[in-house]
C-alpha cells in the first residue's frame, strides 16, 4: 500500500447528477461533491445530455472533492456510470461528436420494429429484451443521421460505445478507447456467454467493430487519472446499477435488491450467465479469473416518473411523496395509474405504451396511484425473478425514493416480504468503493431499517395490486 494514501473515491455518474464521495478503507464516508447533470427531451421522445457539459461536471465533482480530501491520500479511484447511455467521440481529440444519448431515449422504437421476426434470438443471445433503450439502435442512429459521426468513421478516429468509455477516455492519461463488461451488456451488441461483441448482432444492427471500445473486465487497470499533480489509479469501471448490490457489503445470494432512482431496478446475484427471457442479464463484476451475474428486471417510471406527475401537474412531487407518510388507506373508488413514462420495462416490454390514470380523481390521488404503480411494478419483476432464482428471503431496497417510509411499507406489504432499507443515499457510491478498496472483510455495511409486511393490515393493497395488474394487461392487450 502506498505510505499515506489511505482513501478510495468513487465517481458514480448519473442521470441526475455525477457525484465524486471519498471513503476510508474501512468504509466511513471522509467527503462528498456533486454536480448536476442536465437532460433535454422533446415530444419525438429524444433524451439527451450536453456530452462537454457532463465530462466538465465530472471533474468539477472531482476537483470540489480535492477540497474535501486532499488528493495526496487517494489511494485509488473507481467509476460507475449510467448504463445504455451511449456517446461518439473522436478518438484521437477526445472531442464529441454527437449529443449523449440517454437510457431514457426511445427514438429508435419504430425503426426496431423491423427486427420483430427475430427478437427471440436477440435475447438468448444478449439477455436483453429488444428495445430501443439499450445502445445498439441509438449508435445506429447516430451512423445515419450525424455527419460527424459518419465523418470521423471514415478517417478510422470514430469511437462509439457506452457513456462510460467516452468519461475514461477524457479522464484517463492517453484516451483509451475501452469498455467493461458491465457497461457493454446493456448494448445488445455483447454476449454474456461467449463474453465477446455478437458477431451476428453487429452484422444485423450495422455496427462496425472497429468503432467500438475494446473489452475489458470491470476490475483492473484502467489507467491514471490525474488530480492536483498526484496521478491516482483507476481500478474499477462498471454500471451504476451493478454498483448497488455491493452497498452493502458481500452479496447475499438469498436476498433480492432494489434500487430506487430515475429508473428502479430489481437484482438476484447468479454464479452464470441465466438467459430468462422477459429478464435481463447483466454483470454485476468481472476480473481475470470470473465473472459475477445479474439477472434484472427494470422499472423505467420510478423517479422519472414523480418528475412527470410534476411536469404534467404543476405540483412539487417531493413535498406530496414526504406528504403521504401521514396518508391513511385509500378509498374504494382510489384511481390507478399505468405507468409507461419512459417506456413500459419488464416484465411487459411495451416502449411505446402510454401512462393513463383508470378512474377520476383529485391531485393528491393521483400522485398517490402514481407513487403505487411504482410498487406495482416492483411486485411484478420480483414475482418473474422468483420464477427462475426462487423467491427471496428479504429485499434490500436502496436508492433516494428508498428514503420514502411509505413505499418502503408499501413494498413489505404488496410482496409480502420484509424490506432492509440500507441507511444512504448514494448506494451506488458505497458499492462501488466496497469494489474499488478491494472487498475489505472491515467494511462497515450502512445501518439498516426494517420494514416487516403486516399481513391483515396489508390485504387492501395487494388486492389494488391484482386489480392494476388486470387493468394493465387488459390496456396491452388494445
């Protein structure tokens, strides 16, 4: 170990912010920055980000944490970032040649259509569902409508791939142009079992390989990152979702986890690479030697979808979500909302289907059937993941909408199981330091509140439970 380098920093890049957290190497957070993280949509369903803007947020982050924690004790960084979003770049400059393209972006959705007739294949040979959130239709794109794009490949300087490249490439000493395996399996481009780009989907999505990033494990040496004149090892790159299990210390193979933000996700750790279709299979980590699987289910309307209630409404989403922690139960004739903001995810798989409220209402209960169809969609991929993982013992739910008592309640009550909510925000931040310091037995896991499901207290929301699951399967059957 280096003399007097006793701190790792996590880099956990986001759809809302990018936030750069120091830890010691027993797991006590020294310091914290943030920069926000701007995003511009339009009504043709585009979500973007200013790429130059993003990467100068990052080392804003980067360089406030250096007046938090010198920079002179930085024994080694690591960094998670958003998944599916995906970036092109000029690699040689490093300079950007396309806007950044959100998970959330569903321009692709009518051109994926002609790929219908083999879905199935596409799934057993990635682990992900067709879909226009993941990366191959959105860099498509970006080769069809982006002269700069096309531009750059013909002179061989195109890089293209997942946000989390493009971050290394400007952050890290000599550009690398190279991808980690978690961050490649939400492309639809990669194979979880033969861990290699799918020859066959390159070929039919039109994706050249020379334009992507090389593959690499999660875990490794990713090159130095430079922070007042120390140079500090990089030696973790993953998604932010696959950051999350390792909150909380080792992974318990019994538990299921949540994770509750801009999307929400639900993971069971796998030894294997597990194709069960309508679920996804991710990497959690990678080295050399291993590989640690994830099999998926995702909620895209979770904190996206509180902040459409307020676009839609005109009402401060955060004030009524702390507001329902006084709510009693709701009445007979309570509404139900069909969440499709950002695209139904699984286990239904509609990225066109329109979110709708079944039954009037006022505000208040509307927001409440919002704050439900969140729940509701949890219950629905926890129920699928039981199917092929069995059903686990306990969730541990993690995430800012995690900090809500009553949906933490809710959760305990529609599934039936107990909730451990992990005492801190940033979840993906504390995984990721937990991977970066090298799983240290000394770790300290983050307190945990328990939320236990009170069966007879608990029946009027599992019976709106099986009413909204009518409701919405009825809708997508129309």
């Amino acid at each position: 170990m280096n003399a007097g380098r006793d701190v790792v920093v996590a880099i956990d890049q986001g759809g809302h912010a990018t936030r750069a957290v120091a830890y010691d190497l027993h797991g006590l957070r020294l310091g914290s920055a943030m920069a926000n993280v701007d995003t511009d949509r339009n009504a043709l369903g585009y979500v973007e980000h200013d790429g130059e803007s993003l990467i100068a947020g990052v080392r804003d982050a980067l360089n406030e944490l250096t007046m938090l924690v010198s920079a002179e004790r930085w024994l080694a960084a690591g960094l998670a970032v958003q998944r599916s979003t995906i970036a092109c770049w000029d690699g040689d400059s490093g300079a950007l040649l396309a806007p950044v393209i959100s998970w959330q972006d569903r321009r692709q959705a009518a051109w994926l259509r002609r790929f219908d007739c083999v879905a199935g294949e596409v799934h057993r040979s990635t682990g992900l569902p067709l879909s226009p959130h993941y990366g191959a239709s959105k860099l498509r794109w970006c080769l069809d409508h982006v002269g700069a794009v096309r531009q750059a490949q013909a002179t061989g300087r195109l890089c293209a791939g997942p946000l989390a490249s493009l971050v290394l490439a400007r952050l890290i000493e000599g550009k690398p142009c190279v991808v980690d395996e978690a961050n490649a399996s939400r492309t639809q481009l990669w194979s979880p079992i033969d861990r290699r780009w799918s020859p066959r989907l390159l070929e039919m999505f039109g994706i050249p390989e020379a334009i992507l990033p090389r593959l690499v494990p999660t875990e490794g040496d990713f090159g130095t990152l430079r922070m007042a004149a120390r140079s500090v090892p990089v030696v973790v790159c993953t998604g932010d979702q696959a950051a999350v299990p390792f909150a909380s210390g080792q992974l318990d193979t019994e538990a299921a986890y949540v994770n509750l933000g801009t999307g929400a996700f639900t993971l069971r750790p796998m030894t294997r690479a597990l194709l069960a279709p309508p679920l996804l299979t991710s990497v959690l980590r990678s080295d050399r030697q291993q590989v640690n699987f994830v099999l998926e289910g995702t909620v895209n309307g979770a904190g996206s979808a509180l902040d459409w209630f307020e676009r839609e409404e005109g009402l401060p989403a955060a004030r009524m979500l702390a507001g329902l922690e006084r709510a009693g139960p709701c009445g007979p004739d309570a509404p139900f909302f069909l969440n499709g903001v950002s695209g139904l995810g699984s286990p239904f798989w509609a990225p066109q289907f329109e979110s709708r409220y079944v039954g009037d209402a006022q505000p208040h209960e509307r927001f409440r059937a919002v704050v439900e169809s969140i729940v509701f969609l949890l219950r629905a991929n926890l129920d699928e993941l039981a199917l092929h993982a069995g059903r686990p013992a306990r969730i541990i739910a993690s995430g800012g909408l995690a900090g809500s008592d009553f949906l933490m309640h809710a959760l305990a009550a529609v599934t039936g199981l107990p909730v451990d909510r992990l005492d801190d925000a940033e979840a993906t931040s504390r995984g990721l330091a937990f991977l970066v310091a090298g799983q240290p037995v000394q770790w300290e896991s983050p307190t945990l509140a328990t939320f236990s499901p009170e069966p007879r207290a608990d029946q009027l929301l599992r019976a709106r439970y099986l009413k909204w699951l009518q409701l919405l399967k009825e809708a997508l059957r129309r």
